[in-house]
C-alpha cells in the first residue's frame, strides 16, 4: 500500500498525516509496543509517510519473539516424547530452540498441531483420552483469558491429560524495563489497545509520572496508529506527558471485568524471562497452585538447562530501540525469515520480519 | 497473533449444565465457535471482538464491518481461513445444548 487513496480511510489518513507534519517542530522518538501495530506500521509504509523527525521504534511486543529459548526446548522435549500432542499457535512452529524448532521436532515424528484457540486443545484431550495434550500458551494480557479458560474447561470436564506450558507476558512491566536501561531514548509510547481490552488504562498512569512520558492506547489500523503519533506528538511538543485513549471505542478504562476474573482465578504473577531482553520481575503469569494439575511446568517436572542466545543476534538492541533490524549484521544474510538466527525474524509480528518483507530501507531487499 | 477479529453472533448455545455460553460467529464468509463468557451481555445479532476462540468486547456494527475489511485487505483472515480448513478439531462439543436463538436475527 503505497497511495494514500489504498488505505481505509484516505481522507483521514491524510488528516492525520498533515497534522503531525504541522505539530512536529523537534526530532521525537515514539515505541509502539504491540507486534500487531509493527506488522501494520510497515506493511502499510507509514514510516516512509511521517516526518523524518520522528523515529518509530519497535517494541518487544511480539509474544512469539519474546518467548525464551529454554522453554522451546521444553515444548519441543515434551512433543518428542511418546503419547503427547503438543499444540500451539501457529506462528510458534519455526522459532529456533538451541537444537530444534517445534516444525524440526514435527518432521522427527512428534505430534505437533496447530490451533486456532486453546479451547479445541481441550476438546483434543477429551477425544485422545490415552493421550497428553500440551497446549503452549504464549500471548500479552490478550491472550490469557483465552488460555485460562482452557484450564477451567478442562477442570470441569475432569480432564487429567490436558495441561498448559505457560509464557504469559505483560506490557506494563516491559515499558518499565525499556524505560530503566539508560541506552535507550524513547519519549512516548502507543500502548497496545487489544491488551487494554482486558487490563484497562489503569496499570499505565504510573508509568506516565514515573518516566515523564505520554502513553497513548492505540487500535491497529493506519488511521489508529497515525491519531496515536499524533496525540504524543502534540503532548510532546507542548511538553505534557499524560496517558489518553485513542482506541475508547473498544477499550473502557476499566477493561473486561469478566476476563479479569478469569485471568486471577488461574494465574498469579511472576518473574519472566523475555528472549533478548533478559529477566523481568513481575512480567509475566504463571499458574496458581490450586490448577497445578494443569501446569506442564509441575506435571512432566522437566528441567531444561539454560542456553545461550546465538551471540550475532542483537535482538535485545532492536527490542528496545537502540538499533534497527537492518543495523544488525546479520539481517538478510545469515538470519532470514526461512531461517532465522533470532526471534524477531519468525513471526511477521516481529521487527525484523517485518522490515524483511515490507521495508524498502535496507535499499538491497525487494519487498517480499 | 495478538489481533482480535470482529465477528457476529448467528445462535448461542449453553454447556457445562448451562454455565457456560458458546456461540457460533460469522466473520464474512467463515463460522466459528468461540466462547461468550467474557461477554456476558451479549446477545445474537451483535459483533463480538474475538480474539483465540474468545469474544472479548462487544462492538459497533460499522466499525466492526470496517475492521473486518481493514484485515481481510491487509490478508489477516486467511490465517483464520486457514484453521478451518486444516483443522478437523473443532471447539468443545455442546453437550447441554439449549438454543437461544437460531439464525438470521
Ligand atoms: S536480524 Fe536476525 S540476527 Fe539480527 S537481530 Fe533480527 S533476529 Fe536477530
């Protein structure tokens, strides 16, 4: 997409766009948190549309990237193991374990399957009652209550062959880290408007007085994202920092009372390590004690030595917005979405598969 | 993985002796099931944002038609697409299935 006229809503598009190239005065550097808005940010060029004075970069908000590589290589144990099935979503299949991705153990003869939801993982148990099934759950704050009512389902059918490997990650701790590493110099957020769907806006005005910077909760369309940069930047140039709601028509301040709900009835918060970006406390869910029946972690009690990263992937850098995927020396030649050497490049959320395929900036990649 | 997709409500059905709402959604030409119980004011006949087999908002009808056009332009549904027809596992069976209401509302 490369005419304005191709976008949804042109007219609006081009609103918004000549607002910010009017309200820009100084160089501004802005994260967008969320993969979704990564993917949408370069897939419908708005980089190459903004003023050059402003800087996009592009958060660790791609739960697939984020997800440690110890723990695919306990999916990827538990999956080669006899009479297990484990599940996931689809994009986790080619993340690179320290030997193996889920897609390598698959062609070794494990029984790996992709799901749209972690309910027909549930279903999956019932029917293959001979069978453990192992559901992978990654995601934000968006994707919890879905995998908490999987464990709830499977509780009241009695299920003792379904369990979960959880991943779970929160976007409020990791703007807290991002913000704590001296390196980096972002001044305004767009917060990810599907996670605050379920949380609310609550958890991020701490965050706005603690670091002095506007968060603005944004949708993931072009017309979203240009109306989020628009609001920091107007903040920005007026030097305010307050955290408001471009995305009110789907998220309520008080988020999904019901998910909320459910997401505390299974899991408590934790300590998680993010792929790239190291330990962060209270980041991420784990299972409570109560559902631990349901926890592949305490079910199959598996210990998976510590690995290192593949040290030529810089990942954690362009997570946090101190380089650019086309900085790292790696991009396009050893670490491409075939055959990616880290995270970021597997899902299309990822920063560096997204400048992959969409970016024209590295000038010697055609767009995919 | 993160996006929520707008779809509408056809028909509900109840399960787990009446404790949990499931219902079958359309998004354009696709039905899928997908949970209700984050949302439990909805009825048949509103769009639900549904995101992993959950409705997790109830939506505008027009933005939800928007939205919907906005992720099958950018190719987002295939992936949807793609699930069911690969996939022969469909969501949890209905077993005290008590209809609400049927289709066309
Ligand atoms: S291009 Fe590849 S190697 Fe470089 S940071 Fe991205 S994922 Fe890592």
């Amino acid at each position: 997409m490369k005419y304005l006229s191709e976008y949804r809503n042109p007219e609006l598009v081009k609103k918004y766009l000549d607002e910010i190239h009017q309200s820009c005065t100084k160089p501004w550097m802005i994260m967008e948190v969320c993969g979704g808005q990564t993917h949408s940010i370069v897939k419908n060029g708005l980089l190459q549309l903004l003023p050059k004075e402003i800087t996009m970069v592009h958060g660790p908000g791609c739960p697939v990237c984020v997800t440690p590589m110890h723990l695919i290589d306990k999916a990827v144990y538990l999956a080669l193991k006899e009479k297990v099935i484990l599940c996931s979503f689809g994009d986790m299949l080619r993340v690179p374990g320290s030997t193996d991705s889920l897609l390598e153990a698959k062609s070794k003869g494990a029984d790996v399957r992709i799901l749209y939801s972690p309910l027909e993982a549930v279903k999956l148990a019932k029917d293959n009652p001979d069978k453990q099934v192992v559901f992978f759950a990654v995601g934000f704050e968006t994707t919890a209550p879905a995998n908490a009512l999987s464990v709830l389902h499977a509780h009241r059918e009695g299920l003792e062959n379904y369990s979960i490997l959880a991943s779970h990650v929160l976007v409020p701790p990791a703007i807290d880290a991002v913000m704590n590493d001296d390196l980096v110099k972002i001044q305004g957020f767009l917060a990810a408007g599907h996670v605050c769907t379920i949380m609310g806006i609550g958890e991020y005005g701490p965050l706005v007085e603690k670091y002095q910077v506007p968060i603005v909760v944004t949708g993931f369309e072009p017309v979203d994202i240009l109306h989020g940069i628009l609001m920091v930047v107007k903040q920005l140039e007026k030097s305010e920092h307050k955290l408001e709601n471009q995305y009110a028509r789907v998220v309520r301040p008080e988020g999904n009372p019901e998910a909320r709900k459910v997401i505390e009835e299974v899991f408590e918060i934790t300590d998680r390590e993010w792929r790239g970006v190291g330990n962060i406390p209270l980041s991420g869910y784990q299972v409570k004690e109560q559902y631990a029946a349901f926890d592949a972690n305490k079910k199959f009690s598996i210990k998976m030595p510590k690995v290192e990263e593949n040290p030529e992937c810089i990942a954690g850098q362009v997570l946090k917005g101190i380089k650019k995927p086309h900085e790292c020396p790696q991009f396009g030649k050893g670490c491409t979405p075939e055959r990616p050497l880290g995270a970021p490049m597997v899902s299309s959320e990822g920063a560096c598969a997204a400048y992959y395929h969409f970016s024209k900036i590295s000038g010697q990649l055609t767009e995919a | 993985m993160c996006l929520a997709i707008p779809g509408k409500i056809k028909s509900i059905e109840t399960m787990y002796d009446g404790l949990v709402r499931m219902a079958k959604i359309q998004f354009g030409g696709i039905m899928k099931q997908a949970s209700l119980e984050m949302v439990p004011q909805a009825k048949v006949g509103d769009y639900v944002l549904v995101h992993v087999g959950v409705a997790i908002s109830i939506v505008d009808e027009e933005e939800a038609k928007k939205s919907f056009e906005y992720l099958e332009q950018i190719g987002e549904i295939d992936e949807l697409i793609e699930h069911t027809q690969t996939d022969r596992n469909d969501l949890p069976s209905i077993n005290s299935s008590k209809s609400q209401s049927a289709d066309g509302a």
